[in-house]
C-alpha cells in the first residue's frame, strides 16, 4: 500500500533543474510545437497541394483526425511499452517517430499521404508527455513533484508560441524540416539520462507490468481511472473549441474585425503556461492538488463566461479573454502529476500516458458536438451547452478523488 512520508524535506530546489527535467520540459516543447503545427499551416499547406476550399476544409478536417487517432492509439501503446521497457524507451522512440514524420511531412506532395504521416507523428507524440511527468515524478522527492512538472509543462507550452511564429516567418515546409530537427537535436540530450530507480525495482520482481486492462479491473480502478481524466476536459474545451475556433466566436459576438484562431490559439498557449508554473506552486503552497486544481478550474469557469456572454466588442478584449482563460486551464501538469501519483509503478506509465492522450482526443467528441448543435442553438448557445457538461464531469471528477499531494510512490498495484 502507498504511504505518505512523513519526513521534513530538504529545501534545496537544485533537483528541480537536473538533466531529466531539463529534458522533459525541452521534449514536452517540442512535442507542442509539433503537435499544433498542422493547425497553423493547414491552409496554407493544403492550398499549396492544388486544393480548393471545400477540399481544404473536408481533408484537413480529416487530417486532424488521423493525427488525434494516431494519438490514441500511441497512448495506449507507449504506455504499456513505458511500464514493460522502461521510462526511457518511450523517450527515445517517440521522438524518433515523430521527428521522421515531420521531416517527411516537409517533403510530402499528397494528401492521403500527409494523413499518414500525421497518423505517424501522432503515435509518436503521444509518448512524450506522459513518459516524460512519469519520469519526472519518480525522480523528483514528493516536495517537490508538483515544481518539477509544473517547470515541465510551462517551458513545453511555449513551443506553441514559437510555433506560431515560425509559421509567419518561414515556408510551411520548413517548419516542419525545423520541428523534426529539434526533436533529433533533443535525442542527443536524452543519451546521458538515467532510467527510473523506481523502475528498476520493479522490473526485478515478478509483478505484472504494463497490462493496460488491469487499469479496469473493478469499480475503483475504473472510477479512478476516468476521474484522472475528468478532472482535464475542460482544458481541451477551451483549446479544442473556444480557442480554435475563435473566429466563429468572433462574428457570434459581433466583433467587427475578423478573429484569427492562430492568435487565439497561441494567447490561449501563454496563458496556459503562466498558469501551469502558478499552479505547481499553488499546489506546494496549499499543500494540496486539489484544491489548486479546483481554484484553476474555477477561474477558467468565469473567464468562459466572461467569453461567451460577457459582451466581448473588441479584438484586444478577445485575446485578453483566450489568455486569461489560457491561465486558467494551466493545471496540465497537475492533472498529470495527479495520474502519475494515483497509480503504483508497474502502472504509472500506462495510466499518465494514456490518461494524457484520452484528454487530448476528447476534441472527437466535444467538437462534433459543438458543430452539430450550433445551427439550431446558435454558436454560443452550443458551446456552453458543451462547456456545461465538461464542467460538470470535471467538478464532480475533483470533488470524488483521493488526495496524492506527498504520496510516496515506490509501490506496485
């Protein structure tokens, strides 16, 4: 059984800024630079190709969903390979998954091939974040865990940022050729780190390590599980609709001037930054994650409504709004550190990294959703009949779950 320590820990914060954080936080940047690229350069791109507008829309929508099933599937996957093979073979072959495929994506000239490629990027993004908290987690004292993977997700976000930027000042096939160069660059960095002790613990007993079903077995495995989610879709309710598309928000209001989701995309990716660096230290502070988490989710409860029927009439107030709402949702890391922490060491992999990805691919759901009752509803209408229910999962996600600030987590299940 876990046990909470006890002891009065040093207040050294040198650990925080050792080589395995220090790469997690550089592959966590990459992999948010990578993983958002298509949204910015779909247009453009696919124009490129030869096609027309409605194509653009019709492939590219289709596109984003090869990626986010890529996702998926690679959650699943480099979990279970994380708790068999170790911490460190998800680092290493993930990014060498996704750094081929967008170098390939800089070459390709055909849209049913670009799909794959995005499917191949997204099975290989899916194994950096969680591979790298768990990491992080299980090297960093319990005092600690909650600066270490707030450092993590606050420097990775910004990756959305100078990928926003890239996109304006190079060719949309460069920025994949610099995002797939980054993450080789970054390989390098990764041969000098050491693997979990946790790990190797566990790997020289006979426990059963990666089984992706025994995060189902039983009512309390299932509820911590789904929990570990909830607690997170409002994130990807602000990134996957309010930010993205914040140009149909813009005519909903009335706003003269046309809103650009990139901008509001990458003010969104700020925001979230500063917020996740806010709330690791708001969780020390209180000495608890979830009341952090619930004072984030409930500033992000306000500053939805503030978007939605808060009579935005200005683009400067929209992007202050999608930044403030950014803030708001910066408990990215949290969530995951939670999941890192809720699960024993022969599961933790499995659990963060799909975990981390089911919350990403909720955007399947909640966007289809969104579309389809916009034009009855209306787009505001639709998007807080949306909101209503990802808040309400979230809510009660945090209001059911144990705890796990200080848990010490050299157990198996």
């Amino acid at each position: 059984m876990p046990l909470t320590t006890t002891l009065t820990p040093s207040n050294s914060l040198r650990p925080l800024f050792t080589l395995p954080v220090i790469v997690a936080a550089l592959g966590y940047f990459v992999d948010v630079y990578d993983l958002l690229l298509f949204n910015i350069v779909r247009v453009p791109s696919l124009k490129d190709l030869g096609l027309s507008e409605t194509d653009i829309s019709l492939v590219g929508g289709r596109i984003i969903n090869f990626q986010q099933t890529g996702l998926l599937v690679g959650g699943i996957l480099w979990g279970i390979l994380g708790d068999k093979r170790g911490r460190l073979s998800v680092l290493f072959g993930s990014i060498i998954t996704y750094s081929l495929a967008n170098l390939a994506c800089g070459f390709v000239h055909d849209p049913q091939l670009y799909a794959i490629l995005r499917f191949v990027a997204g099975l290989g993004l899916a194994g950096e974040l969680g591979a790298g908290i768990t990491l992080v987690s299980e090297i960093l004292p319990p005092h600690l865990r909650g600066y270490g993977s707030s450092l993590v997700a606050s420097v990775g976000l910004l990756g959305a940022v100078v990928a926003y930027f890239t996109v304006a000042l190079f060719d949309w096939r460069t920025t994949y050729f610099i995002g797939g160069g980054l993450g080789l660059g970054l390989l390098v960095l990764r041969v000098n780190i050491l693997e979990s002790g946790m790990f190797k613990r566990v790997r020289d007993t006979t426990v059963s390590r990666g089984n992706f079903r025994a995060l189902f077995r039983g009512r309390t495995q299932v509820l911590r599980y789904l929990r570990c989610m909830g607690i997170a879709i409002p994130t990807y309710l602000v990134i996957g609709i309010l930010a993205t598309f914040g140009n149909e928000f813009g005519k909903a209001l009335g706003i003269e001037e046309a809103i650009q989701p990139g901008r509001c995309v990458m003010f969104t990716y700020i925001g979230t930054a500063i917020g996740d660096l806010f709330s690791g230290i708001l969780s020390q502070w209180l000495r608890s994650r979830r009341k952090a988490i619930g004072l984030m989710m409930g500033l992000t409860f306000v500053f939805v409504l503030i978007y939605l029927f808060g009579g935005i009439s200005s683009t400067s107030a929209f992007y202050a709004v999608c930044l403030a709402m950014g803030f708001g949702i910066g408990y990215i890391a949290m969530f995951l550190t939670i999941t890192a922490e809720s699960f024993g060491t022969n599961l933790r992999a499995t659990a963060t990294t799909s975990v981390a990805n089911n919350v990403r691919a909720t955007t399947l759901l909640t966007i289809p959703a969104f579309q389809a009752m916009k034009s009855s509803l209306g787009v505001l209408e639709a998007a807080a009949v949306v909101a209503a229910i990802c808040f309400g999962l979230g809510v009660w996600s945090l209001l059911t779950m144990e705890e796990t600030f200080g848990k010490e987590l050299d157990y198996s299940e």
